[in-house]
C-alpha cells in the first residue's frame, strides 16, 4: 500500500480551483490500495523558520518550534509520495512557503555536490520517495507556472528523491464549468493519479490532456476584463 501525504496550500482551501483539480487526481489514487491524508497549509498554525538552523547544529533532525509541523513531521516521514498542491501567487501563498522552510529537518546536514549544485538528503528514516506538484493558475498561458515548477525539483533533488512531474491546469477557474473539454480534464486527472498509485509514473499523454486549453487566450482575456470593467 502506497503512503501519500497531500499538501493543498491555497489559501481558499476547499472552495479553490486547487482543491477541485487536486481532488480528482487524489480520486485516482483512492481507487487503487493507497492510503492518502490530505492537509490544508490555511488550517495549520505553521510558523516561520527563524533560519537559525536548529535541526542542523545543535539537535539534528528536530525542529524546536512547537506548532503543527510536530504533528506533521511523523506523517511526512512515513509518506512515500509527498504532494504539493498550489495555485500560483508571486509564486506561492505564505502557508505554503512556511511549510517548505519548515521541511529542514527532514533533510540530513551532510553536504554532497552532485552536477554542480551543494546538495544533501533525507533522512534514512524519511520514507518519501517521489514529490509530484498539482498547481493552477488564473492566467491563460502555461508560461505562468515558469517560477513555481522549479521550486519543487529542487526541493526534490535536494532531498535526493525523485521529481515525479508536474499536474498542471492553467486557467483553472474554468473547471467549474461543464462541457467536454472539462469533463476530459476531469477523468485525465482521475486517470493520472491512478497511475502514479499504481505504476509510480505520469503519463506524458494524460498530463497534456490535463493542460489543454477550454477556450481561446482571447476569449478568456476578453471576459476577465470585461467582467473587471462590470465591477467598476
């Protein structure tokens, strides 16, 4: 049975278009034996890092700070998928970041330089195999998510774990609506988490059926900008 943390850092929470994508591809993966918690950044009460790096120098692997990433931390280390799921802000919500710094203890503070790049590694003891990201963005384009995706392959590979891909859904609000196209997003989504449960892998196919566009650029910037001027 596979192991999976899920992390939904937007800040709407269930009412989201993160939470509508998400729920779909976690869908998938319930169908088949894996286990999966799902958390809200919003509903935690996660402080910042106060970067004076504790859980390195002086009690490896322990984070003093009492909040809710002391309940968290057991979960994640005995989670072999982590999922990261987020809409795009400037690049991510706060609660989302918060939690991220917050992952320090897991990592070893044992320094390798591998292509390149200083990099370190989980803990023996911290089970996480894969990282996979699930992001929307309000914007049309797939360019939108240019500064988010590489937050988590480095997160991935400094950890020494594998970056599984990316499930993308660009001018997310549209899920809401019903036709083909949404429908088809839909079961790409279902079909993905499935798979990754099933197999440790994301399709190529079904993740540019999840991307694909609803509408034309124009038309979707033409009613965003017709309803701003509505609400004037």
């Amino acid at each position: 049975m596979v192991k999976v943390v899920a992390i939904n850092g937007s800040a709407r929470m269930e009412a989201g278009s993160t939470a509508l994508v998400l729920e779909h591809f976690l869908q998938g993966m319930q169908e088949t034996s894996a286990s999966v918690e799902l958390y809200y950044a919003s509903k935690l009460e996660i402080k910042p890092c106060p970067g004076e790096f504790y859980c390195w120098n002086e009690e490896p692997g322990r984070c003093f700070i009492e909040d809710d990433m002391q309940m968290l931390y057991p979960k994640l280390r005995q989670a072999e998928v982590l999922i990261f799921a987020t809409p795009v802000y400037i690049p991510l919500p706060g609660e989302m970041q918060n939690l991220i710094n917050r992952l320090c203890p897991l990592i070893k503070p044992i320094l390798e330089f591998r292509d390149g790049r200083t990099r370190a590694r989980f803990y023996s003891n911290v089970h996480i195999k894969k990282i996979i990201l699930v992001a929307t963005c309000g914007w049309w384009e797939m360019g939108n998510f240019k500064a988010l995706i590489p937050i988590f392959e480095n997160l991935a590979e400094d950890g020494s774990v594998e970056f599984a891909g990316a499930v993308l859904r660009p001018h997310a609000s549209l899920m809401r609506k019903e036709g083909p196209k949404v429908d088809e997003v839909k079961e790409a989504l279902r079909r993905s988490g499935k798979e990754l449960a099933e197999n440790g892998t994301l399709s190529s196919e079904l993740l540019e059926t999840i991307r694909q566009p609803l509408i034309s650029e124009e038309e979707y910037r033409r009613d965003l900008n017709e309803d701003y001027l509505e609400r004037k």
